[in-house]
C-alpha cells in the first residue's frame, strides 16, 4: 500500500471517528435538552467511556470527553424509584436481589437538598417517554436530514433508457456467458438497429420516461415491437421483435433477486447508468425503503450469528449484508477515500454511511429491552397502563413502576449484546466486509 493510501484511509478513518463522536453526542444532547426541560437534575453529560480526557462544569451538569468514543450517556438523578419501604434498601446476599438495588443505589448517586422534586422516576410517564425518546429521535433526524440532503443535491446511480451497449446474440443470463455461439440467435436489439448512445423515449407509441416502465413493458412483451429513440437529437423509430429469455427476476421493489430467474420478453441491450439528483418525493420514498430494509437487518441479526462465528473463526466468507460494527464502518470509511471516483462521490458515500449509522442507533435503541432507550420507554408506558386501568376500576394508584427490577434481565441482555459485538469486532478485524 502506498503512502498516499495510507494517508487517505487514514483520513477517512478520522472522518468516520468524527461523525460517530457527533452522532453520539447529538444522542445524547437530546436526552439532556429535554431532562432539563422537565426539571431533572442531569450531573453528567459524556461523549464515550473509560477516562475523562476533558470536562468542564456548567451549572448542574459536568461536560466533557471520555477516552474511548464507542457511545456516551448522560446520568440523571433518581432513574429508578425507592424500595418499598420508601428507603434505598439494605444490601442483600442474593445475587439477582444485589443487582436490583446496586442499580437503585446508583440512581440515588449525588442526591442533593432539594432534589427531591428533580428525580426522574417523579415525572409524568409521558415525559419520561419523551426523555428517553429523545436520544434515538435526534438520530433519526440526522438520519433523515443527511439523506434527504444528499440525495436531493447528489443522487443515486440510476439506470437511464438511454443505451450503453447492444447485445450481440440472445443468451440466457442464467448461463453467465458473454460470447456469442453459433447456435445463438441475433439480439432482437441488434436486428432493429439499436446503436449506443441511442435514448429510448417511447415503447409500442407509448412514451417512456424511466428505467423502471421500460424494463417492465420489455419484459412483458414478445413478438412485435416499436421503439422510438432520440439519435443525434431527432426521433427514429425502429422495429423489433422480442424474444422469450431466461432473465433476472425482480422483487415487488423492482431491485434483481440474485441467482434467481424467470422467463420474459427480452430485448438485449444495457441501460446506462448515471448519478441522478432525487425529487423530494423520491427522496422520501427511498428513506422510507431504507428504513424499512434497516429494520429488517434488525430482526435477520440473531440469524447471522452462525456466519458472523464462521468468518471470525472458520473459513467463511463474510457476507456482503453482514453487520458491521464500528471498526468495520471505520475501516469501509477509509475503503471510500480510496476510491478513485470523484471526491463529490465520495463526501457522498461518507454522508451515506453516517446517515446508515445513525438510522442504526435509532433502530437498535428503539428495543423495548433495558438497558437501551426502548426499555425505560416500554416501562413508563406500562406504568401508564397499569395507572389507568386502576383509575377506571377505581383501584388504588400502584405507584411508580420499578424498572429497577428488570435490571437483572438487563444484564442478561447486555453480556448478550456485549457478546455479539466483540464476534462482530473479531470478524471486523480478520475477515471485513469491502465495498472494493
């Protein structure tokens, strides 16, 4: 590797490490904006963990830079309610017993005169929610925000009518050949006089304004044909007849389901593929295919499990739609700045991958299992449930619901995912995933 590659994957690196320590703090601005709002007291405010490099105090709350940037939190005062006796409760020899008030204890950490009215547990339900909410929703925002913007003002490759190459001869593309046999009958383009560079602007009279519409009513076509082409700025029209082929099939999205084909009407010839800046709509609609393709990835991630141990550990490959965690999108931001495309092409990329990341934290956050975000907000509705249902029956108020109870499936949960993100670390080191 040459010292300029070294140096630009260096840059990208940093570039990434930069963007993740924004994200990070721009999470966790969201849960201290509105802690604050609603009056509770918030001591500390961090971006990453392990030693403080940097702090400085500002009222209540002390800012500042941990060592490691792998995530950050801020600590509010009184997360978890008293025992049952009003009284933090003495220290128990049961294990499961010493997490739950180890966790109570700590909620209870700087407690002050007159913060008896800043504790987080006292807030309505609905303003717990909002709390909580508020870290993932500020990455969610960022998500949107960034791609919305680049997509808008850049765009995506996009596959255009206008003609990039003519095939020779009709090959079945589930063979995976490119040279024509004897035996292969002429492209139905070729035959028509299709030529490179020529733009398909109508099919059989009807106008054509996309890819898409024109890669369906190819293929639900066969036999004769007109297609009207824009060469050297006036219209031609030219006469073909399609044949059947073995093609690539597509999903309800239009996207090609790989190593899977049908039989349809076929044409032969590329499409060329262009950089196209999106409309708004377009742009919203594609946000929402990420975000639905994100939350799929969420729930396959316990089926990757058996790759992810094979890549780390065997000799498996690493799947292109494998997770990755942060070495491994540190180490795709260097593979972008190596790229030899245009460096608009790869602000862009770069952009993507942080708006990737952020929809990631958002998604990942939005668990209803502690310690994450998604647990505090599942309990405070179910505090809300429970003191609503009482209030219809004419019950008793229950009280405050004691998440602090659920702290041992929160330990559960989190030597599982601490688990999960060292294999991810191991197979990000030995066996990463390339964009190259």
């Amino acid at each position: 590797m040459s010292t300029t590659s070294i140096l630009m994957t260096v840059l990208g690196i940093v570039i990434f490490a930069f963007g993740l320590l924004f994200s990070i703090a721009w999470h966790e601005l969201g849960h201290l904006s509105t802690a604050k709002l609603f009056g509770i007291r918030v001591p500390q405010y961090m971006v990453g963990f392990g030693p403080t490099i940097w702090s400085r105090r500002k009222g209540d709350t002390e800012y500042g830079i941990k060592a490691i940037p792998a995530g950050g939190y801020i600590r509010m005062i009184g997360m978890f309610p008293p025992g049952p006796d009003g009284r933090l409760e003495a220290r128990s020899t049961s294990p499961w017993r010493g997490m739950i008030e180890d966790a109570r204890s700590a909620a209870f950490e700087e407690l002050r005169p007159g913060d008896e009215t800043r504790l987080f547990y006292t807030r309505k339900p609905w303003k717990r929610v909002i709390v909580m909410f508020a870290g993932p929703f500020m990455n969610l925002v960022l998500a949107v925000a960034i791609f919305l913007g680049v997509a808008m003002s850049f765009g995506f490759q996009t596959q255009t009518t206008e003609v990039a190459g003519v095939q020779q001869c009709v090959i079945a593309q589930s063979e995976n050949r490119d040279s024509c046999e004897s035996s292969d009958p002429v492209s139905p383009a070729k035959a028509a006089g299709l030529r490179e560079g020529d733009e398909i602007v109508a099919f059989d009279g009807r106008r054509i304004d996309d890819w898409a519409t024109l890669s369906d009513r190819i293929r639900q076509t066969t036999g004769p044909a007109t297609l009207t082409v824009l060469r050297d700025g006036r219209e031609v029209t030219l006469d073909a007849v399609l044949k059947k082929n073995a093609v690539a099939k597509k999903d309800a999205d239009g996207e090609v389901i790989p190593d899977e084909y049908v039989v349809a009407g076929y044409l032969g010839f590329a499409a060329k593929t262009e950089i196209i800046p999106l409309s708004f709509g377009d742009s919203v609609v594609r946000m929402g295919d990420m975000i639905e393709d994100g939350v799929d990835s969420i729930i396959a991630l316990p089926s990757k499990i058996p790759d992810l141990w094979s890549a780390a550990f065997g000799d498996g490959e690493r799947a292109d739609d494998s997770p990755v965690g942060v070495v491994g999108a540190a180490r795709i931001g260097g593979e972008v700045m190596n790229l030899d495309v245009p460096a608009q092409n790869q602000i862009a990329m770069m952009l993507f991958l942080l708006a990737g990341f952020n929809l990631s934290l958002f998604l990942f956050n939005m668990l209803p299992l502690l310690p994450l975000d998604g647990g505090h907000i599942a309990g405070a509705l179910w505090e809300a449930l429970r003191r609503n249902v009482a209030r219809v029956f004419r019950r008793p108020d229950p009280g405050p619901f004691d998440v602090a109870k659920l702290m041992p499936v929160a330990y559960v949960v989190a030597g599982i995912f601490i688990c999960f993100t060292l294999l991810v670390l191991v197979a990000d080191i030995v066996n990463p995933v390339k964009i190259t």
